[in-house]
C-alpha cells in the first residue's frame, strides 16, 4: 500500500445541542444523555511522518493560550502515544496544529484534535486497528473522543461510550458564540445541584422532518449544566438573551460553556450573527451549519 506523505484533516467543533445529567457511575464519572452536532468550523491538523520523535506545532487564533498549558498534558501528543503503545511500533511525525477554537469552550475541540489525530496518524502510518480497537483508545484518552471520530450527528449516553448515529439534520444554520471566557468543565459539574428526582432516560430520538422538530426536541431537553454555568458566569447568560435578541430560532449553551449556540433557517445565520455582534462586537462569533456524516474528510498530498 502507498502511503502519502503528508495528510491534512479538519477537526470539526463538537456542540452539545443538549444535554442531561443522568447522576454518577460508580467510578466518579458522570453518566450523561447528549445530543451531539458538529459545525463546519474548528481545528485543522496537518501532518507528515518523520524519523524523529513526534513534535507538535501550534499555531492559529488561539495557539497562545493552548502553548499557556502543559504540553505533555496535550491530547494529541497523548494520541501519538496511545497508537504507538498499540501498534508497537514508533510513529515519528511532525503535527501542526491550527487552532480556530477557543480553549475551554464546550465545544470539544481537545477531543476533536484527539480524534483527528488518531483517524490521521491511522492513514499515515499505514496502522490496523479495528473500529472497536480505535473506540476504546479514543475513550482512554477521554469522554468526548469517541463521539468525535465520525463528527457525525449521535445520541450519547453513558459516560459518552455509548453511541447511536442519526441521519443527518434537517438543513440548518449555527451561529456559535463565546465571551472569551474558559469554563472549565470540572468547575461546573461541581456547581451542578443535582436533582434527586431524574427525569426518565430518552430512547435513541427518531429523526425530525425540519428545524421545528429539531428545535421541539432540544427545548424539551434543554442543558442540565446551563444554570450552574451561568452562576459562575454570568457572560453566558448575556449570550444566550442576546442570541435571542438578535433572532435565534433556538438558543442554548453547549457543554459546560462558556460558548453558545444558535440554530437558524438556512439563509438567516449570517444575519443573527451579525445582529449579535452589534451590542457584543468583542466576543468570538461564528455563523455556519451543522454537517453531516462523511463531510470531513482526510486530504492526502
């Protein structure tokens, strides 16, 4: 088999359109329901093998504050070395890191690099690893990693181990929004004030017909980490009224924050987008859509 010399992949955003807390497992973990999408925006990876030892080069938007972090502490370096303890074998590659997302922002964008790394470094060095194989070293390098090698809709449950892909969404425009604010996830859970009254698990929904049905579903099932986000910061807050200020079909936080969403008709993204950003000109904003499966794509060269 030829193998290219250099590859090229994008690591797409990861937005929790909603989310339930379902309660703890027995190891410390929580055990949560999440409707998962993913926009066509985030992190692009380019890599080339190479004879010596794996580097990683940040650059982009936000590379500074990523290069702030420990580096031994980075998912895709830890990627490289989970593929390399399964394959047994050294993988020497230079990686260059794009970084268009804000860190910390409940848009998966560590685990989406992770996950675009092993699906890469798979394709560059040639490697055979089962589905089930890959599966189980996403999860080992955290909860969000599976969900974010196929980038396609999913319903996850358990701890984010447990899949179910969806046919894709009814064509819909996203606005995503960020108040330069990091919100650590560990820092929410802890403000959570859970329910001792657990609403009854959601089978796998069926698929919606148009935005309505779509957004009928999320209002149902809001986020569970919205509220506790908003007390630590109240930024969000001012997000989610401006989004609806600004013509929202539907609003809501993703993940644990600080970013948020907006989900909108096809030809209306740009315009709430650009009626946010007129009282909120210094915050991260970004009008696209929502992909499908089999939109991202490795490029070879």
């Amino acid at each position: 088999m030829s193998l290219a010399s250099r590859l090229q992949i994008a690591a797409p955003a990861k937005i929790n359109l909603s989310l339930r807390v379902r309660g703890k497992t027995s190891d410390g973990y929580h055990a949560l329901e999440s409707l998962v999408g993913f926009a066509d925006i985030g992190d692009r990876l380019s890599l080339k093998s190479s004879a010596a030892s794996s580097r990683l080069t940040l650059r982009g938007t936000f590379a500074d504050l990523l290069q702030e972090t420990d580096t031994k502490d980075n998912l895709i370096l830890r990627a490289v070395a989970a593929l390399e303890q399964a394959s047994g074998r050294a993988l020497g590659s230079q990686l260059v890191l794009e970084k268009n997302l804000p860190i910390a922002a409940g848009l998966g964008g560590g685990s989406a690099d992770a996950a675009a790394a092993l699906r890469a470094l798979i394709e560059l060095h040639g490697l055979e690893i089962s589905d089930t194989h890959l599966a189980e070293i996403a999860l080992s390098l955290g909860a969000d990693v599976p969900v974010c090698l196929a980038s396609a809709p999913a319903w996850m449950t358990g701890i984010g181990e447990t899949l179910a892909y969806l046919p894709n969404f009814p064509a819909t425009e996203i606005v995503l929004v960020n108040p330069h604010v990091a919100m650590p996830t560990a820092a929410v859970f802890s403000a959570l004030q859970a329910s001792p009254n657990l609403r009854p698990a959601q089978p796998v929904p069926e698929a919606w017909q148009d935005l309505d049905g779509l957004v009928a579903f999320l209002t149902q099932q809001g986020n569970d980490l919205q509220g506790a986000a908003i007390s630590l910061a109240p930024e969000i807050g001012d997000c989610l009224s401006a989004l609806q200020q600004a013509g929202a079909k539907y609003a809501a936080m993703s993940g644990s924050g600080a970013s948020c969403f907006a989900l909108c008709e096809i030809g209306e993204g740009a315009k709430v987008a650009a009626a946010y950003q007129a009282p909120r000109a210094k915050d991260w904003v970004h009008a696209g859509r929502l992909i499908g499966a089999g939109d991202t794509k490795i490029n070879q060269s």
